[in-house]
C-alpha cells in the first residue's frame, strides 16, 4: 500500500481543495439557511396501543428500515426525482464529453440510478415517522387502527441535529426532517446542490490530479464522490409523492453519513445493533431510538386517544399506565366520530 508521504503533494492540494469546496457548500447550506420549526415545538407519533405500551415500558422508539415501510417506494421516488434534476442539469450545463463535471453527473445517475434503483447498493436508512397534528383522520386510519394514539414528542429548537434521541448506541446519527410533498420544490432543491457541487470539479487541473492521487485514502476521487452522494441523500430522504401530503409528516432520519462523525467512531469496529421483528410472514430490521441522556424519559409532553366506541375503555388505565412508568403527561381524547 502506498504511503501518504509518496502521494504527489501538488495533487493531494488539489484534490484537498476540491475536497473543501463540496464541504464548504455542504456546511454552509445545512447551518446557514433558516430551517421550519414545528408548530408549538410538538410532534406527534401515531400508534396502536401495543406500540404504546412498549415505547412506555421500555422508554424507546424504533426507526423502521426505509425499505420496509408501507410506503418504502419514498425512497426510490427521492432517486428518480434526483434523475431528473440531473437530466436537467447535464442538458442546461454543456461539458466537453472528457471533462470530470460532466463525469461526475453521469456517476451520480449510476448510483442513483441504475445502482440504487436495482438494489446493486443499499445504503442502511431508518426512518421514525411524526406527524404536525395530533388528531388527523388519515393518521388514524393508517397507524391507529381501531382507536389508538397519538404520543405528543417535544422537540428542541434546532429540531435538525436529531436532539432529544440517539441510536444505542450512537453508530449512526440521527436528524429530524420535514417532508417536502412538492414536485417543484424537489427538483428545485436538487438543483440547487449540484449548481452547487458539480461546479466544483471544473478546473482542468482537477482531473488530472485526482488521476495522481489515485486510491488516496483521504482525498482519492472514489472518496470524495461518496461524500457527494452523502450531500444529495441527505435531501431526498425527506421527499415524498404529493400523494401523501395530507400527513404532514416530520421523521427522525438514521444513517451513517460521511460528512458527520458519528457517535462512536472508531472505523467501523462497532457495528450499529439492528434489531428484527416479524411482520406479515417478513423480518423487519429496525434500530432502537433512546433519550439523549439515557437517565431521562423520552420527551413525551401528550397523547391523545382516538376515536374509538369505547372512549372510557381507551383512557381508564392510561393514567396509572403511564404514571407507573414514571411518566406525567396531559391526556386528551379525539373528537372524531368514529364510523364503521
């Protein structure tokens, strides 16, 4: 293996510098730019009242592997909407057919395209989901079941650092997100990360020097083209079809990403604990979310009961339910009439 100190100098400078610009851009959109809050810092997670009683009892919450969700096509939705802010870019911006820009474009549609799509690379992506409202009718039907409950979260003011839970233990990080339903406002935002990146790659002397720094283990092409891919993940991991906005949905997003240290670092020695469970005649891989301090209760601030025909049924041991578990929490019950 080659060492660092053999690695032309000028080249790994240039590499670095290239390397900087995409961080740079990455850092400067993610804490720079002003970010949604939810309304009055509350969030609100839909569940049966099995789901309650062991987010309770063992004072945690699980994020579901993306690819088994009801809806698990979000995700390859997210990569053809991508596809086409690239289209979009590829034709706006003319490369010569050699130059590493244009290069780039084309590996990003491999990865998102081709490789993503037919599951040749599969990228660990759990997702709790959370809901604006606390007593929507299409939340019920979809989580609540018959009855049900919806589990009010308090959420930090800076909601995108994934404040108030962590993985256990912390192998991934974890961040909140607000669901975008537009189509327009998609591509938009693809746009504006690869106006933003793509650019990057430009300098004629940029190809040639990734060609001199080869496999370098910090600045090589292969490493900086990941951290590229981490970038636009990161934003379409919180695109869904207009189809499904009427839930209003918020999720806790957990992934490994290469532009945030995680918790433990120690390259890879500690692996994340995934957890299965068995759900219609399949193994649903999940990962346990757990307070920040592990000493404190999850930010539970409410839950509201839904609608059931039998009201007192759903509320009468919930009091004692949650005090027994340390828990001292407002209780509500919905106002929906239930129709069979």
């Amino acid at each position: 293996m080659q060492r660092l100190d053999e690695y032309d100098k000028t080249a790994v400078k240039l590499a670095n510098e290239t390397f900087n610009k995409v961080l740079k851009f990455h850092y400067n959109r993610e804490f720079t730019t002003p970010k949604p809050q939810p309304p009055d810092g509350l969030l609100y997670h839909y569940t049966t009242a099995e789901g309650l009683k062991g987010i309770v009892e063992k004072n945690e919450l699980w994020a579901t592997s993306a690819y088994f969700l009801n809806d698990s096509a979000e995700i390859v939705y997210g990569c053809r909407v991508l596809n086409e802010a690239l289209d979009g870019w590829i034709a706006s911006n003319p490369r010569p057919e050699n130059s590493l820009t244009l290069g780039t474009a084309r590996q990003l549609q491999t990865v998102f395209g081709e490789h993503f799509l037919n599951m040749h690379i599969v990228q660990p992506i759990y997702l709790s989901c959370f809901c604006e409202e606390d007593n929507l009718l299409s939340q019920w039907r979809a989580y609540g079941q018959s009855g049900g409950y919806s589990l009010g979260f308090q959420v930090p003011p800076d909601v995108f650092t994934g404040q108030g839970f962590k993985p256990e233990p912390c192998t991934y990080t974890p961040k909140w997100v607000r669901v975008e339903y537009e189509r327009e406002k998609q591509i938009k935002r693809c746009a504006e990360l690869l106006e933003g990146i793509l650019p990057a790659f430009d300098d004629s002397t940029t190809a040639e020097a990734f060609r001199k720094v080869g496999d370098h283990p910090q600045y090589g092409y292969s490493v900086v083209l990941r951290s590229v891919v981490d970038v636009l993940m990161e934003e379409i991991v919180g695109f869904k079809s207009a189809a499904f906005a009427v839930e209003k949905e918020w999720r806790v997003v957990v992934r490994q990403r290469e532009l945030t240290k995680q918790g433990t670092d120690d390259g890879g020695k500690t692996r994340s604990p995934v957890y299965f469970r068995a759900s219609g005649g399949a193994l649903i891989p999940y990962v346990k979310l757990i307070p920040t301090n592990p000493t404190d209760k999850l930010p539970i601030h409410c839950v509201r009961t839904g609608p059931t025909l039998d009201a007192n049924a759903a509320t009468l041991a919930l009091p004692l339910f949650l005090e027994t578990h340390g828990f001292s929490i407002r209780i509500r019950r919905s106002e929906i009439s239930l129709r069979l």
